[in-house]
C-alpha cells in the first residue's frame, strides 16, 4: 500500500488486512492497546489545514504507539499564511526527513495532487478532503460495524443526514459495498441526498429508512460545505429525522447506533441516545486508533508477521 488516499475500488481483501491488523493492536479487549516499535526512526507529519478533534488527536497517539516521530504542524502560524504552496510546504518538510504526511484539506482532491506530485520516498494519508472522501474514518466504520454485527453480506445500514455533503458517507459506502453489503440506505431530506453516483437506496422519510435495519449511522449537517439555500432548521430537521429512542425501536432489535463526531446533540441525535447502552460511538473513537495503526504500519510497509 504505496497511499491510503480512498476507499473507492479497494478490495476488500485489504479492506479486511486493515481491519484484522487493527484487531491485532487492539489485543484483548478495546482499551488494551498494543504498543508496538514498527515504526521506530520514521517521521510522521500531521498537516491538517482544517479543524479535527478525533482524526487528528488519534493519528498521533497511533503513531506515537508505533514509536515514530510526530510533528503537527500548526498551520495557523505555518508560512502558508504567507502564501507558500501545499506542494513547497511538504518539500521543505521533507527535507527536514519526513517519511509519511497525514493530510487534511477543505479542497476535495488534495491529498491525491500531494501524492501525485510527491517523491517516491514520501507516503500520503488522506485525513479528509473536501467532499470527497475521509477513508480511515470508514475503515474505522466498518471496523466497529464488524466487530458488533459480524459480516457484512446480510446487514442492512441506514445512514441518515445530510448526505450531499459528507465525506464520511462517500468513503463508508464504497466501503461497505466493497465488503460485500447489500441493504445501505441513505436517508435525509431530499435537498441533502446525492445527487447521482453513490450506491445505496435513497429515502426522504425517516421511518421506512431505518425499519429493519441493524445499523444506524447519524450525521450532522455540514453547514461549512453548505449553501445557506438548502439549510434546514436544526428544530426542522430533529423533528422529520433525529434519532432518538423511541424511533430506533423501528430499526431491527439490537440495532447499534453510530456517529462519526462531532455530535450536534438534539439536532440529528438525542442524547438519551447517544449515551445509551445501543451507541458505540466512543467505541468508534478507540477503534479509529488501532485502524489508523493498521494503516500507517501498512503504508510504511510493515508486515502483518512483525506484528505477530
Ligand atoms: N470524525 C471526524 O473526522 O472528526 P474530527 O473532525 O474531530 O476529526
């Protein structure tokens, strides 16, 4: 794996090596993470041109836990305020020995210019870009799908929001039709549903979106990629589609309910919900460590038997 840049038209032989990877740093149970020096003498620098409490802060504890160096690059008070290039900025970093760069960028395509145009020395993680795409997220997904519900050929998964605009939806259903699921469901109002290329069955009502189904993913609305036009009321929209108790009763008994963060709690998620026993969202959080393990361990070419 020269770049872990998409989930689109992985295999999903490999979507399952990261995954069984990232059960290996797990160990016993979620929080008994494995420190491993695999990555010892390696530089990792984390470049993330917009905010992240998740991403970001479990990037550098999973490669902290390889033993590489971590360097955050605090933007903000980077020269890029002084106009100096993406690709001019990632030059002068790797000069200074970086080995591999964690990327987040509000343009869609970023981090794949980056690797396009980057020494073959180099390795490019993309942490999220733009609309398009935020991979580690949905590895750490279907990860978390998995370990909860087993395979996926006859689970059925709604995810439920403000679709258009999310990253996260696009990287999770390349990603569960890849591992073979046959049953996602995108639901939300129809100003906030794809427009056209993503599998999965469109819904505009909440109810028959989620009847039946064993996974519930809830997203928040992404006012910053929005246009103020397709805006709902947040009281609009927890009205016609938030989650709460009462309606995951709709969903298959046992259903799990997920949230990539940040939650806009009593928008598209009740907190009664949200802290109940049927949420593994902070699941989801410790589990992204061990995925983000797997795939920095893998673009850097560790083998699955140094792990062993
Ligand atoms: N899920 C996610 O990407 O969260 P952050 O924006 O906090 O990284």
């Amino acid at each position: 794996l020269r770049h872990f840049l998409t989930t689109e038209g992985l295999p999903a032989s490999l979507m399952t090596e990261i995954m069984d990877r990232a059960a290996q740093f797990l160990g016993d149970t979620p929080r008994d993470l494995r420190k491993l020096p695999l990555l010892k003498g390696k530089s990792i620098v984390n470049l993330f041109f917009e905010n992240s409490t998740r991403t970001r802060t479990t990037f550098e504890i999973a490669a902290k836990s390889l033993s590489a160096d971590v360097v955050n690059l605090d933007i903000s008070t980077s020269a890029t305020a002084k106009g100096e290039s993406l690709l001019d900025t990632l030059k002068n970093l790797e000069a200074m020995g970086a080995d591999l760069f964690v990327v987040r960028h509000n343009q869609s395509g970023a981090p794949h210019f980056i690797a396009q145009h980057c020494t073959p020395n180099l390795a490019i993680v993309n942490a999220g870009d733009g609309l398009h795409a935020h991979p580690t997220q949905a590895m750490l997904d279907m990860f978390t799908i998995r370990k909860h519900k087993g395979e996926f050929a006859n689970l059925k998964v709604a995810i439920i929001g403000d679709i258009r605009h999310s990253r996260v939806v696009r990287s999770q259903v390349h990603a569960l039709a890849g591992l073979g699921c046959r049953d996602i469901r995108l639901v939300g109002p129809g100003t906030l549903l794809p427009r056209q290329g993503l599998a999965g069955t469109l819904f505009d009502q909440l109810r028959p979106g989620i009847e039946g189904v064993d996974v519930v993913i809830c997203l928040r609305l992404q006012n910053e990629r929005m246009d103020a036009g397709l805006l709902p009321s947040e009281a609009e929209f927890h009205d016609s589609y938030g989650m709460t108790l009462d309606r995951l009763a709709w969903a298959a008994p046992g259903a799990i309910v997920m949230h990539p963060g940040p939650i806009n709690r009593g928008v598209e998620l009740d907190s009664a919900l949200a802290d109940s026993e049927r949420s593994v969202i902070l699941d989801q959080v410790t589990n992204g460590i061990a995925i983000r393990m797997a795939v920095l361990s893998m673009v850097m070419g560790v083998k699955m038997e140094a792990l062993a």
